[in-house]
C-alpha cells in the first residue's frame, strides 16, 4: 500500500465542551463550522482570484474523473481505466491482463534457451502463478481500503441529509470527516499528476477545495458538503469496482493454471 498522509481529525477547539457528559453527541452541522478548518494548514484562500474559487465543483470532478466510453479519446488515456481516472499506485497495484502474465513469463523462459525441457516450463508456469497471487492480495488490501473509506464516507453522508440532528460521539465524526479528507487529499494528487500542476498550483487547489466547504452560510455549506460526498461515494463506487472485476478475472486465471 502507498504511504497514507496522517488522518485529519479536527479537535473543534471552538465548539463547547462537557467533560460531565463522555455520551454527548455531535450533529453534523456542528462539524463544518470555521474553527475545524485551522487544522487543514495555512492555505492561500485570500489569494485566489475568482475563477479559482470557482473551479473546484463536485460536477467538475465528475467531469475530469468519470469518462463516458462515448469520448473515446479521453476514455483511453494511460491515466484511466475503463474510463475511470486511477492514481499511480492503482494503475500499478491493478493487474490488467493476467492471463498475458503467464504468457510473458513463458516467452521470456523459452527465448532463454533453445533446449528448454518440460522443468522449465513448469517453472515459468508456476513463477507466473506466484506473481498473479501476489498482485490478487495486493489488489484485495487496497480494495478492503477503499471499502472501508466508501463505508465511512457513506455514514458522514447519512449524518449530512440531517445537519441539525446530533448523533454520533465526537470521535466517532472526526474519524468520519478524516475519511472524506484523505479521499479529497488522494483527488487532488490524482489531479496534479493527470495535469502537470506544482506545488504551488497544488496548493491553490486544495485551497479551492476549502474554499467551497467553507463559503457562504451555513445551509450552502451544508449543501456542498452534500455533493462532495456524493462525488466521493461514486468515485469510490467506480474504484472498487474495476478492482472487484480485476481480482475475479484474476483468480479465474489462477484457478484455470491449477487444473
């Protein structure tokens, strides 16, 4: 699995506190206020002109992330998969063709020498078995990830159709909004590898990002909060689909090398 940047779990410094009362309940509402945001890091909101605030929409996500098959030539791109836009460690962690595995190991073991005898091939068979079974487990841990932040992403989108309604403990919403946090983290390295970006204009993206959860009052921000998640729950719905698929092809394979 990549490197995972540390969970944000806000501390809500500003909201009131009762230490009597350890089963207090949180609303969502309570959780998009101001004060959550001084955890993000100190990120160039007030230097945005306003087509960088305005740039970061769900819709626009959508847009960038999921491809019709109809746009041909943006459905294959080597970012993609199936149209869906992957980071490097999926497109690596992916197994795109299992059974060419097995082929290319074969070829590889029958170029190396003109006498190859029956050993041979049984040895480049089942090095080929072994590199599938690795990239299956590997597909199935970053899948279980996936499902486990799709699972929490779903819970806070729950919390979000009834903002004023308090109920879940505190950490219980910090572990919540930290899943939704390090999914928006993980979009905006997709993006600035998909085009080009620096640092800087990293930066200014995710500021753009904040910028959106954090304007206007409290019934807009509720409503973006809303969309993102909706966002989120299909772009991990897409994710861990392609990955389902590719194991179940996978292991198709494997259980066909055993017979």
């Amino acid at each position: 699995m990549p490197p995972q940047s540390k969970p944000v779990q806000p501390e809500l410094e500003g909201m009131p506190q009762s230490p009597a009362n350890p089963n207090r309940k949180y609303a969502f509402g309570g959780f998009i206020k101001a004060e959550i945001y001084d955890v993000f890091g100190e990120l160039p909101t007030d230097e945005l002109t306003q087509a960088e605030k305005d740039w970061f929409t769900p819709r626009r996500l959508e847009q960038i992330c999921l491809v019709s098959h109809e746009d041909k030539q943006v459905y294959n791109e080597r970012e993609r998969f199936a149209g869906v836009l992957l980071s490097a460690y999926e497109r690596t962690a992916l197994l795109y063709a299992p059974e060419n595995l097995g082929n290319r190991a074969l070829a590889r073991t029958l170029n190396a020498s003109t006498e190859v005898d029956e050993e041979a091939i049984e040895r480049s068979k089942r090095s080929s078995v072994h590199a599938i079974e690795r990239k299956v487990e590997g597909m199935k841990a970053h899948t279980e990830s996936l499902t486990t932040r799709r699972s929490d992403i779903i819970e806070l989108h729950k919390e979000a159709r009834a903002p004023g309604y308090a109920h879940k403990p505190k950490e219980r919403m910090q572990q919540l909004f930290s899943a939704s946090w390090q999914e928006l983290l993980n979009l905006v390295d997709i993006l600035q590898e998909k085009r080009g970006y620096d640092d800087e204009q990293k930066q200014k993206l995710l500021a753009s990002a904040v910028n959106y959860l954090t304007t206007g009052p409290q019934k807009d921000r509720v409503k973006n909060w809303k969309e993102l998640l909706e966002f989120q729950i299909r772009y991990l719905n897409a994710r861990v689909g392609i990955f389902e698929r590719r194991i179940k092809v996978s292991e198709s394979v494997l259980e066909q090398a055993e017979v």
